[in-house]
C-alpha cells in the first residue's frame, strides 16, 4: 500500500472573526477530502480514535490488527508529528493519523465508508460548568456519528474523570441511536496517560439497530 501524502500536519490557530475564515476552512476541508479518498482507497470500514494523542494506542491497535484499516485524529499538530513517527518507525501501512476536528472529518468522510469501532480515550473533560460545551461527547455528536457508523458497531470511551464519565453515560442512555453495551472492552493497551491515571472508567456503547432500513 502505497501511504499518502498527509495534509500541513500543523494548522495555524484561526478564529471566525478572522477575514479568510471561510478560505481557509474550505481549503482545509479540500485537503481532508483529498486525503481521505486516497487514503481509504475505496475501503468501506473503518477503525477510528479520535483524539490519538501522540498514537500509543491506536499504533499497538495496528499492530495486532493488520487487516484493519486505522484512522487517528487529534486537534493538536505537534501530537500527529510524534504519531506519524510512530507510524513510520512500525512499517504499518494500515494506519493513517491526521491533524483535523472531528466534526471537519465526518463532513469530508467519503461515502460510503464507515466505522465500525470508535475509541475516545481519555479525552479533556473540561470540568468547569461553563466549559462542557467544549467536550467531545455531545449530543448532537453522537447523532453525527451514528449516520456513518457499521451495524453493530462500538463507541469505546474512557476516562479518569467520573464525573464525565456519568455525564457521557446519560447522553448515551437518552440517545436513541446508541444503547450502552456488555460487551467487553475490545483492546486493551496500556498507555502512558492510562498507566498514570490513579483511576478510570469505562464503557462500550453499540449502534441501535434501525428496523426497516
């Protein structure tokens, strides 16, 4: 498999306010559509972890799943440059990590390409009250998902804040395109951030069923 060319790994910080707000978005999401047509190469599941950090995890995941084809995100450049080096340094042809939001991803995902596991390990739990808008896990984030999720398929979260953990457990429980799940934690791979936590909590959630599709 030949690896493609990843989009700029880093973005420049930009805000609405700024003039080439629109340019520049749409410039980057050219870039990510681009990437992802070529990178998937007509491929039509996926495994995804969102927020990957600098790829301990989603690395280790490759490695025992080499026919799975891997895809990490996270917002921050400088974590990707360390994960592609990961990458490179393990030969893994079936592990691709970008620098993108994921909301930005999911608008540029082909179809009709879909996930069939997602990880969210550990991501920033913003604890203050006027901050959790900012969290990852929202409502209207797993209705999104869900539309380009497998049958079946697994959102694994984890984290060493139980008060987001209850909080995720909620949104979960009053969606009505996931339902919390028995299943076991599907790869388990301790990572540096883990091996630190004093604690943490997990759960698997699994895509609904839609009867009549």
């Amino acid at each position: 498999m030949l690896v493609p060319t990843c989009p700029p790994i880093t973005h420049p910080p930009i805000t609405v306010e700024h003039p080439d707000f629109q340019t520049v978005l749409a410039e980057r999401r050219r870039n990510l559509t681009n990437f992802l047509r070529e990178a998937l190469n007509g491929a039509l599941v996926f495994t995804w972890e969102v927020g990957c950090g600098h790829g301990h995890f989603l690395t280790a995941y490759a490695q025992a799943n080499p026919d799975k084809l891997c895809v990490g995100i996270d917002i921050v450049g400088e974590r990707i440059e360390r994960a592609l080096r990961k990458r490179d340094r393990g030969r893994l042809e079936n592990l691709f990590f970008l620098h993108a939001e994921a909301r930005l991803f999911l608008e540029t995902l082909p179809m009709p390409a879909v996930f069939t596991d997602l990880f969210i390990l550990f991501p920033d739990p913003w604890p203050k009250l006027r901050h959790r808008k900012h969290r990852i896990l929202q409502a209207d984030f797993l209705s999104a998902i869900a539309q380009r999720s497998s049958d079946n398929s697994h959102l694994c979260f984890r984290t060493d804040f139980r008060p987001y953990f209850d909080d995720a457990r909620t949104l979960v429980e009053a969606n009505p395109s996931w339902e919390l799940s028995p299943v076991p934690w599907p790869f388990e791979f301790k990572t540096v951030f883990q091996s630190r936590a004093p604690d943490y909590h997990s759960f698997v959630a699994t895509r609904r069923r839609v009867f009549g599709s």
